[in-house]
C-alpha cells in the first residue's frame, strides 16, 4: 500500500511536467466526455508548457467559442466567410481562429491551408538553411473536435487536405510542428494510426470502446488506469504516457487572459503577419457543384 501511495503521490507532482516535457516530441489527445472540462483544464496546461518553453507559440482551431475570450495567446481571429473573401485574416502565430460560422468542409480546408503553408515554409528552410529553422518558434496547433480533421477514415481519404494532416502527424516533429487533439472521448471516432502515434491526457470515460482499449492496457500495468478514468470527477485528468502514468490531479482555469484582436489594415505591413497568398475553395454540394471562392490575404513576414 505504500508503495501504491508513493507512486500516486509522484504521478500528481510530475503531471505538468510530464505534459511539458513530451509537448515538443508528441502529439498528445485530450479525450473525456462532454461537458467535464477539457477546454479550460487545457488552457492551463498550455499557460505552463508555454512558461516552461518561451519559444513555444499556438494556433487554436475553435469551433465553439470556448477559446476566443479566455486564451494564452496574444492574438485572436473571427473567421467568416466575408473576411477570408475581404483578404481580412492572417496565418499568425500564438492566435485563435474561432472559425465556428464555417461549414465542416470548409473549417478542413482552411486549417489545413494554414498548416500546409508552415509546413512548406519550414521544409524549404530545413533544406536551404537548417540553422534557421532551429531559431523558429515550436508551433504546437490545438484541434477542437479533433474527430474533424482526424476521423478514423480521414487518412485514407483523397481530399485534397488529407496529406498535409498525414505529414504533420508523421514527420511535423522534424520541422518543429506538434499538437494537441482535443475530442469527446469515442476511440473509433479517431484515426487508428494517429491513436497509436499519440499519448492520451484522459477525463471521464463512459463509451466502452474507449473503455475497452484502455483494460487491454492495463492488464501489464501496475498502474490501472481504468478504474480512475471511468469514475474521474469533473475537472480531473490524468496523463497517460504507456508505461508510465501520471495524476489524477485537478486541474483549476489559471487563464484569464484576453486574446486581443488581430486587425489587418489596408496597405500597412503587418507584424507578425507571414505570407501573401489567394486560394480557392471548391466543393460539391447536394447534386450540383458548389463553388466557394474565398480570396484569403495571409501576410506572413517572417
């Protein structure tokens, strides 16, 4: 039994670190049921990984409002359809991009347009000049409603987003590129390949499929996690590392920060805005063809 308490006892004192310290090598999916707080528990954790690594900066895709007023980032983003065509939103660093008033498959394009582009800065830099790209700032990106993005035939498909989100996950970590994947816990909602790449911050668990990956793991463990994720009270997490296994610990909302607005003014070189660019989103819809067009100007100096 004492042993039992010691290790508890370490699990709930190295939980941030743990985080900290595996946020630049993994992805890392935040799961638990709805409503048991994911969004201001995770603002927290990013507050200390970021004190913890100053050249850490995030770009969170929001799709509920749940980042856009409380944030640990500098800068925030409203996406609508009537900016991206007015050239009004930038790719920044340390942002939320509350882009909730977008359909489905036009959140998956935009993201997957801001990725592509850090990716392809980044790969030409690793090539061209390796000691600059060591100088750039950990881009960590934050997925709500990861399922979007990441569902479990998302790799297989052949959207045109489908390989920016495969390179992130597979080599992002070589270009300085990582994530948290934020989801109402289901596992067959996200991609296998992805679930078997990632560590698992868990809440409260009640769907038997999670429950049921989770007792295959456990039976090797000292460590049961089981038992803890399916009775965790509201607020409380633990951080599943495999072997390894940190909390439960609870985890308060330490943000009260603000994200100011990010405003781009006409003919005015903007900081930290990145690149100039225009694309075009086309997409089928019902029996006919949909053509959005959405002329985005991403101003990016870097």
């Amino acid at each position: 039994m004492t042993a039992q308490t010691n290790l508890t006892e370490r699990n709930q004192t190295g939980f941030y670190e743990a985080v900290a310290d595996d946020v630049k090598r993994e992805f890392i999916q935040f799961l638990s049921v709805a409503g048991h707080g994911k969004t201001s528990s995770l603002r927290t954790i990013l507050q200390y990984c970021k004190k913890k690594h100053p050249d850490l900066v995030f770009k969170i895709f929001d799709v509920s409002v749940a980042w856009f007023h409380n944030a640990p980032v500098k800068y925030r983003q409203l996406v609508t359809r009537e900016k991206l065509r007015a050239g009004k939103i930038a790719n920044v660093c340390d942002c939320v991009y509350e882009i909730g008033s977008l359909s489905e498959e036009e959140q998956m394009y935009f993201v997957s347009e801001i990725v592509d582009r850090d990716y392809d800065y980044r790969y030409k830099m690793k090539i061209e000049n390796p000691e600059e790209l060591e100088k750039q700032p950990f881009i960590i990106y934050v997925w709500e409603e990861a399922n979007i993005y990441f569902g479990s035939y998302s790799f297989r498909s052949n959207k045109p987003y489908t390989e920016i989100f495969k390179k992130v996950t597979s080599v992002g970590r070589n270009f300085r590129m990582r994530g948290f994947l934020i989801a109402t816990a289901e596992v067959g909602e996200m991609s296998p390949s992805l679930r078997r790449r990632s560590k698992k911050i868990y809440g409260k668990i009640e769907s038997e499929s999670d429950l049921s990956k989770s007792r295959r793991r456990d039976k090797n463990r000292e460590y049961k996690v089981t038992p803890k994720i399916m009775t965790m009270p509201k607020y409380h997490f633990l951080y599943d590392r495999g072997k390894d296994v940190y909390g439960p610990i609870q985890i308060p909302d330490a943000v009260n920060h603000v994200p100011e607005d990010y405003v781009i003014e006409p003919l005015v070189q903007q900081e930290p805005s990145q690149f100039n660019a225009s694309w075009w989103i086309k997409f089928g819809a019902g029996a006919g063809i949909t053509l959005l067009a959405i002329d985005w100007l991403l101003n990016y100096k870097r």
